[in-house]
C-alpha cells in the first residue's frame, strides 16, 4: 500500500498485530504535484501510549524511516519493536529539512491488536 500527501499533516491511521514485523507501505510526499527531496533531511516517529502520553518507542532515519531522494518515505518496526506494544497510541511523523525547519508529515493513531495464533 502506497499513501500520497500533498497538505500536511496528513491523518494516516495504522492497524498492526502485537510481535509482527509491521511494514505498512510507503508514504509519497509532493508539493505542487512534485516529490519532495529528502536529502540529509531527518526525521523522527514519537509513538505515544493514547492514554498517559507516555513515549513508548521513537523511530529514526536508519532505525525505521527511511527518507529518499524522490519524496518516499518508508516506515518498518521489528516484532522484538511490535511486540513491546499493546493497544492504542498516537502518533506524530516529524521531518526536518537541511534549514532545520520541522514540519510533522503525517500524525493519526497507531491501534496494536494483541490476539493472534502466536498470542
């Protein structure tokens, strides 16, 4: 699954399974139609329980985003990451360019379902 964002932030909600290697796709982002440079941008996924406001686990470039140079972000947890949560969360995609202007891409809720075969 892709996601194209075009007006930020973008609500972009996720579903995954507790102990499950999460990859939900990719994330396009544009501005008037064009890809977004990332190049030496940097970026940072807080996830924060929904309920205290508590930073359960914080993704990075290189440790779950990966920023390209043609506007595709890419986000992935491990299960060691995914199985570390449980329930509902929110969260917010932060990206700073090479001006250090910080601007949150994406935010939405992060819903982690603990039931499966391996639970």
């Amino acid at each position: 699954m892709s996601t194209v964002i075009s007006i930020l932030p973008a609500k972009v909600d996720y579903e995954l399974w507790q102990g499950n290697t999460w990859e939900p796709g990719t994330i396009t982002a544009t501005v008037s139609g064009v890809a977004v440079n990332f190049t030496g941008y940097t970026a940072l996924m807080a996830i924060k329980n929904a309920n205290n406001g508590a930073t359960a686990l914080t993704l990075t470039n290189g440790s779950g985003i990966t920023l390209s140079s043609v506007g595709v972000i890419t986000l992935t947890m491990t299960a060691a990451q995914t199985a570390t949560l449980s329930g509902e969360y929110k969260y917010g995609l932060d990206i700073t360019d090479t001006n250090s202007k910080k601007r949150t891409y994406t935010e939405g809720t992060l819903t982690v379902n603990t039931v499966g075969i391996d639970n």
